[in-house]
C-alpha cells in the first residue's frame, strides 16, 4: 500500500482544523467482514460496493436434511447530502440444494435470503471534541493504551425495509414490505482496537418479527493493511433462533480496495450451520473537504487570544525564566 497519500494530508489537518471530515478517511471504511455494520458512514459523495462470496452447509436434525448454500452477498453504500448521512442497499442471493435422505427427495430453493434498503445516520460522535482528540505530547503510554473515556461510542440510527419479491421460498405468507430499525456503537478502545455494537429489530408487521443483536471487536496488526476480527450474533425470533460466532481477517490493498475471508458457525441443530466467505470491498472517492470561512468559525476553539499576545517577552522575564523545566 502506497502511503505516501496519507502522509501528504497530514499538514491539512495542522493547517486547517476547520475542515469538515468527520465521517470521510483517507482509507476506505468498509463493514465488511461480518455482520455488524460500524456506526459511521462512507462520507459525502462516496460510492461503495461491498461483495463477498458464501459457501454454507446445513443439516436439519428436525426436519433430516442437507443443504448446500452457494451465494453472494452484496451491499451498495452512497454518502448524501451530509457526512453523517448513508443509503444504503444490501442483501443476499442463494441458492440451497436440499437432500432429505430418508425419502430419497432433492431440492432446489433460489431467491434473496435478505434483500432490503435503508439509511443511516450518526448522531454522536465523540471525536467531534476538538479537545478529547488532543493528544498527549509527553506520553506514548497515554496515547496508545486504553483509557476509559475511550468507551463512549458514535452512535447512528438506521431505518429501513425488507422487500419479498415474488414466491419467495424462504419467506412463504409474508408481506412484500416488512420494516427495520437498528441502532450501531463504535468505541475506539485504543490505536488498534475497535468495538462495535448493534441493536436490531427486524421484520416488523410480519408475523415472525426477530431481535438481532452483535458485537464485534477488530484488531489492526502492526502492519495497518492486516486486521482480525471476532463476532457474536444472536438471533432470537419464532421462526428462527441461534447464536453465531464469525472470525476473520482483512487486508488492505489500496486505500479504496478491500479484500476479506471470514469463517462463521451457529449452535442451533435446527438447522446447524457452518459457512465461509470470500469478500472484497471497493469505493469510488468523490468526497472533498468543505472549509468553513474564518468569519463563520467559532470563537475560542483554539484558546482565547490574549491583549498581549503579540508583545516580545523582555529579556529580563526570559532570563529570570531560564532555567525553568516546562512539563
């Protein structure tokens, strides 16, 4: 990965704290691996695709069956209007191939396992603080390890819905539009580590409405481009429960392209589930930094300016202040 990109904006964020970037990195930010989706969005004026491609094989002791699942999973993300602000559309296409080998019956069932469309939007986010982001200039400790203030999280609000088209096989009797609301945290816990939470209600108005809830923690290498994560996600509804873990790595191949392999299981025996995933991620940057004039920009952000700032200390105070050791 070619640094070099990153390491010419630097003085921009020196010279000019009032741009507004808050959502917007230089890399790209993808949800990928895994399930939990960050609390932050891809930044005005980004466009992102986000693929993988799943491998899953489930055996129903209920209802004895095998099934092999071949599908994509796929995710289209655009930054309007503000930075806080995402739509997003996402989904999955599978294909099942069901064996009952007790009646000697093979199946075929194709159609979207999710398909749906919504947005999101940030409504807190800590690092908006000019002055809890100041970094401290005589410590590496207290800049690189965890602090408690580190746990408040960015939260975002998402609202959206599912759409069954057609004779959808895995959705009989439900309606064409059933509805969805999650809330996402992300808690930076130190340079490397990233915690992530979500809250989600799931196909409201239906009469097999779910709770989904995850967590998901993710490790950068010393080696930024490498990273691993872990998941837990636990669903809980009528038609379907179960608890899956998911672990895998990503790596950065560029600052817009990302490619990702994840391994998942669930504890259910109604169906069992053991799956794999081959992913990538890619984004086209329109996004440009807006800078808000000096005539708009708040007063006293960077500290009062005094009468006397501008008047030469003495000589005599300089000297009396000479061998002064300033912590």
């Amino acid at each position: 990965m070619d640094f070099s990109i990153i390491k010419k904006s630097l003085p921009l964020f020196l010279l000019f704290p009032a741009i507004l970037c808050a959502q917007y990195t230089d890399v790209i930010n993808s949800n990928r691996p895994g399930r939990a989706p960050s609390a932050y969005a891809v930044g005005k004026n980004v466009v992102q695709a986000e693929v993988g491609m799943l491998y899953e094989q489930q055996d129903n002791v209920d209802l004895n069956s095998d099934s092999n699942i071949l599908g994509i999973d796929y995710a289209l993300r655009y930054g309007l209007l503000f930075e806080e602000l995402e739509v997003l559309v996402e989904g999955s296409f599978i294909t099942q191939n069901i064996t009952y080998p007790d009646l000697g019956i093979e199946g075929k069932l194709t159609n979207f396992s999710r398909n749906r469309a919504g947005v999101k939007y940030l409504i807190f986010d800590p690092y908006k603080d000019p002055e809890r982001n100041k970094p401290n200039l005589y410590s590496w400790r207290a800049n690189n390890l965890f602090q408690w203030k580190n746990l408040i999280p960015a939260v975002s609000l998402y609202g959206g819905a599912n759409f069954t088209l057609g004779d959808n096989p895995f959705y009989i009797g439900e309606p064409t539009i059933s509805y969805r609301g999650a809330v996402s945290t992300q808690s930076r816990l130190s340079p490397r580590f990233v915690l992530i939470s979500n809250i989600v209600y799931d196909r409201i108005t239906t009469d097999f409405p779910e709770w989904r809830f995850a967590l998901s923690v993710t490790h950068a290498f010393r080696d930024p481009r490498w990273s691993v994560f872990f998941e837990g996600q636990g669903i809980s509804g009528d038609r379907y429960s179960d608890v899956i873990l998911r672990t895998g790595v990503a790596r950065l191949i560029n600052k817009n392209f990302q490619a990702d392999f994840h391994l998942g299981s669930g504890f259910n025996d109604s169906p069992s589930r053991v799956f794999a995933v081959l992913g990538f991620s890619y984004r086209l940057d329109f996004h440009k930094d807006e800078f808000i004039p000096i005539v708009e920009q708040q007063s006293g952000v960077n500290g009062k300016i005094k009468k006397n700032s501008n008047k030469k200390k003495s000589k005599k105070r300089g000297k009396k202040n000479k061998d002064g050791i300033d912590f």
